[in-house]
C-alpha cells in the first residue's frame, strides 16, 4: 500500500469492550495517528494510546460540535465510531464532516433506520425475500400470547429481544422445560433463560416494549465481520462463536461458509451498507443459516482477524482513502482458532 502522508484517524468509544483489540489494529500502520475519545472520563484506551478527548455523549447536542471541534483542531481525515448510539447523529451530520475534509465510516441513515431496528430489519429482509426466523412483533401481552401461538410454543423454544437494544440486552429465551432450580444453583446469574411465569410478572405492570418474538435457532451462531462500499460486499469474513461471555465472542473460528458469505453479501446490497459492518446468524432446526442481528459498526471482537491474517478496521480505512489495496491484505487463513483473555492497564 503507498501513501506519503499522516493519516489521523479519531476512534469514538475508547472505553467499549473490543477498543483494545481495535487500537491494536490501527497501530499496525503506522502511517496513522491515532486519536481517541469517549465520554467516560476513565476509559481504557485513554491508557493505551495517549491522544484522548473526553466528549459529550451522543444525545447531548455538543456532541456533534465537540467532534467537530476536535477534527479541525487535529487534522483528522477518518472518524471511526465504536458506539452504536453515535452513529445516527454521525450519519446525519455525515455530508457536514465531508465539507471539513473528514470521512466518517459509517452508513447512511435510511439504512441505519433499518439496521438498528430488528423488526424493521426482518420486514425489509422477508419483503427482499431474504430468509429470516420466523417472527412477530408485539406491543401488548395479549400480542405476545397470540406470537407464542404462532411459534408453537409450548412445543418449540421461543426467543425474544427489544427491536431497538443494544448488545444482548433484554434477549431471553422461553423454554418450558426450563428447572429454575438448576439455573439458580448450578448456572451463573448471566444466564439467558427465563419462565413464561416470571416473564409475564415483569411485563403485566410496565409499560411495554415493542418486542421482536421469533423461533429459538439451535444450531451454531455466527459473527460475520463484513467490509462494504456502498451497498457493494468487499469482504465477508465468518468466524463461529464457540464461546461467548455476556454476549461478546471469547472464542471462536474462522470458517469459510459460502451459505453464510452469500446470504450476507445479499443483506449487504438489500440495506446498502457502508464501512465496517458485523451481521450475526444461526443455524436453524432446517441446516439453514439466518439472521439474528446486524450491527452497522466495527464489532468488538474484529480484532481477532489479525491471527487470521486481516486487518478488517485497517482495510475500511484505506478503502475511505481510496488507497491501494494489495489482494493478500484481503485474504484470510481459514481454519484459525483464536481465544480472548483479559489484560490489565495500570494507572495513576
């Protein structure tokens, strides 16, 4: 790849779970200078690379000026956003960037609208005629009843999560052959299960949420970390989720799934996406893959595609730039097995 100057790159969400993983990306060019922010004083990344803003959160209206600010005052060619709350107002203010010589990786906002939206998002996919899980959205208890009907329960899992959350809150699954006994004495409390009975407890009394109730998908699940230039798939690489903590991959492997890359790259070009894109899927009780959620972002854990040979943060900002990028830096090593562990950053 050829350049002759700096790239300052700002990386929102120096505190998310996967910023460590990310910075390390980055710094493998070393052509970028990196600047972070987040809006927590204290964020990890502030430890790791040095160059740190602490700005206002995204619903804040400084937000967007505060970023402003900090592009003009750095320089800055490439915003990377981390939190999925920032990107509508990164994507609404997108075109204003531009004008000040930044790009900001991220999609636009008619596909954000849809992206951040799993009942939308299954909607526009089934109307694409894209497999999805089989699926209600309801609004009542009433409706909930009516969709656990539809999805044959009491004789099949049902699942269920908020149409617009973040990360795996509010997902649980309904199993009636669930032992809360078991799950109390022998499980950790991070647990995904839940009774009809204490489900029904908690929603009779508050307000409702719009919910997306769909089939509980028993195979194995999949995060696809996906490079896309305007709605055009550049690359899609499956990793299988072996193991997961609170929702985040801590053990995994890259496999080559055409099924999978196929299916993605289609979801890619239904929605037009751009820049860094995660999509996750499961296998269903049929063998076929379908998807659970997108999101319009860098994933926290696509950094483990450095063991597999590919720099997925990296290659979104060189495609930005529009600079060169060699055929080797987007091949993978399938079959790499990678694990995730803690590591400590101290401080005074």
């Amino acid at each position: 790849m050829d350049y002759v100057e700096k790239i300052v790159v700002l990386m929102t969400g120096a505190g998310a779970p996967g910023a460590a993983g990310i910075i390390k990306c980055l710094k493998q060019d070393k052509n970028i200078h990196l600047i972070l922010a987040d809006a927590a004083e204290e964020p990890v990344g502030k430890y790791l690379n040095g160059n740190f803003y602490q700005i206002p959160t995204a619903s804040d209206p400084d937000f967007i000026p505060a970023v402003r600010s900090i592009c003009l005052k750095e320089q800055v060619k490439i915003v990377m956003p981390l939190v999925t709350r920032e990107l509508f107002a990164f994507s609404e203010y997108k075109d204003e960037f531009r004008t000040i010589g930044v790009h900001v990786l991220v999609s636009d906002e008619s596909a954000l609208s849809i992206a951040n939206d799993k009942g939308r998002l299954y909607q526009h996919l089934e109307q694409a005629r894209l497999k999805v899980p089989k699926y209600k959205i309801v609004n009542t208890w009433l409706e909930f009843e009516e969709a656990l009907v539809y999805l044959d329960y009491p004789n099949q899992k049902v699942c269920f999560k908020p149409c617009v959350s973040n990360g795996s809150r509010g997902f649980r699954i309904i199993d009636p052959a669930i032992d809360e006994f078991h799950l109390l004495f022998k499980e950790k409390p991070n647990h995904t299960f839940i009774s009809l009975e204490k489900l029904k407890s908690i929603l009779e009394n508050q307000s409702f949420p719009t919910l997306l109730v769909s089939e509980y998908l028993p195979g194995p699940e999949f995060s696809v970390d996906c490079i896309a230039k305007n709605g055009q798939p550049v690359v899609v690489v499956p990793r299988v989720r072996s193991r997961m903590k609170e929702g985040i991959s801590v053990a995994g492997e890259f496999i080559q799934n055409k099924e999978i890359i196929k299916y993605c790259e289609d979801i890619i070009k239904s929605l037009h996406l751009h820049g860094n894109i995660g999509i996750q899927v499961k296998q269903a009780e049929d063998g076929v893959y379908k998807i659970l959620e997108i999101n319009p972002r860098v994933q926290g854990t696509i950094s483990a595609g450095l063991g597999a040979g590919i720099n997925l943060p990296l290659l979104a900002i060189h495609q930005e730039l529009n600079l060169t990028i060699d055929e080797h830096d987007t091949q993978v090593i399938w079959g790499t097995k990678f694990i995730r562990f803690w590591e400590e950053v101290f401080y005074n």
